[in-house]
C-alpha cells in the first residue's frame, strides 16, 4: 500500500502488517474455540446414546447444542482473522492511512486537532494492559464510514477544547511500538502526551446506532 501518488502513502511511510500480526493470536483463539465445541459436542453425543459405559442421557443434546454455538463462534473467528490478514496501516506526513477488507482511509494530520496515546491495565488480573492511539478530528468526521466506522468513540475528549467524537486506533502487541513512534515523529506538533484509563478502556464500536443510521441511508435512496 505504498505510492508515490496523493491518492496513497509514501514510499518511506512507516508499514506496519496489523492483519499478518494479530493473525496468529486469531487463529489460536478461533481454533481453541472451534476445537473445544467439538469436543463439547463428541462428549455430548457420547453420553447421549450410551456410549461411555452408562445408561443413555437424553439431556446430553443440550450439549450438543452449546458445542455447536462454540464451533460457529470459533469458525466465525477465523473467518474475520483470515480476512483481515492483509490489513496494514501506514503512517506518514500526510497522516495515517488504514487499509482493510472494506477499502482505504486516510485521517490526514491536517484533519486533526491532537492526538494522545491511552493505555489500561487489563480487566481481569494478569491481564496484558490496553494502548490505544486517540486521533482528534478539529471538525466533523463521518462516523459511519465503512473503513473506520469501528474505531469511531464518543467519550469525554482529552481535552475541553476537543470533540466528543474521536477515532481510537487499538495498538496491540508487536503493533504498538512502531505505531506510536511513527504516530509522534510524524504528529509531534500534534501530540497531546499518554494518559491512564480506567481497565478495558478501548470499548466497542455503536454498532446498534451505526446500523440504524446506515439503514435510514439506505431508505433514503442515499449512499
């Protein structure tokens, strides 16, 4: 995703692979998830008819049943991962430009009234702690936009002067260093410093509210 072109980054923009990077943890988990619904499932069955040297036990299938909602949650999770796995952010001195499954964005930096870092303690004990970068539109921003809609949050700005609205950029694992360094060599002029949230602070998307506003767009005959 690299152009000497306007309508892409730099040659020398900073890449980082958040697709190929985080595939490996998906892939774990999804397969951890898939796996242990199989064996919820055989378990199941097997007690079901009999087959583990006692009497049969109709009430098994309700295994069956929650086995099944394991192994479509761990299917679905190595869906998203594997599509997902050429997803990669560049940063340079234009901003920071976000390629995944559903198209390009750039957030230029000229876009923006700061940028911060956040960072939580895990929710549960021993859990990694959270970093997010915390981009700061200085106007309005589109929030259902079909590349970043998800990273859109609407909390306290880190400052009075700021909007509600903001973009937050989940910096994982192997991703977070060079993703904040580029981030400050490339909006040090825009840098508002780190700041401790309370745990799980990243959140989740609005996707009730998301869905809804694209839903009227479509009755409206808009795209």
């Amino acid at each position: 995703m690299t152009s000497s072109s306007p309508q892409g980054p730099a040659p020398d923009a900073t890449l980082i692979k958040t697709g190929r990077n985080q595939l490996k943890g998906g892939f774990s988990a999804g397969i951890g998830c898939a796996g242990g619904g199989l064996i919820v499932i055989a378990g199941s069955l097997a007690a079901a008819f009999g087959l583990i040297g006692k009497e049969p036990e109709p009430g098994a299938f309700v295994g069956v049943f929650f086995g099944l909602v394991a192994g479509f949650f761990g299917v679905t999770i190595l869906k998203g991962f594997w599509d997902a796995r050429h997803a990669v952010i560049c940063v340079d001195h234009v901003g920071l430009w976000i390629s995944n499954p559903k198209g390009n964005k750039v957030i230029p930096w000229d876009g923006l009234a700061g940028v911060g870092l956040y960072w939580s303690k895990g929710v549960k004990r021993g859990a990694p702690k959270q970093y997010s970068i915390e981009l700061c539109p200085n106007g309005p921003i589109d929030r259902d936009h079909p590349v970043v809609w998800n990273l859109v949050r609407d909390e306290e700005p880190l400052h009075p002067s700021l909007p509600r609205l903001r973009y937050r950029l989940p910096a994982r694992g192997v991703d977070r260093e060079p993703l904040v360094a580029a981030v400050r060599h490339y909006a040090a002029h825009l840098w508002l410093g780190e700041v401790e949230r309370e745990p799980g602070h990243i959140g989740h998307p609005d996707i009730k509210g998301h869905r809804a506003r694209t839903r009227g767009v479509r009755a409206d005959g808009r795209d």
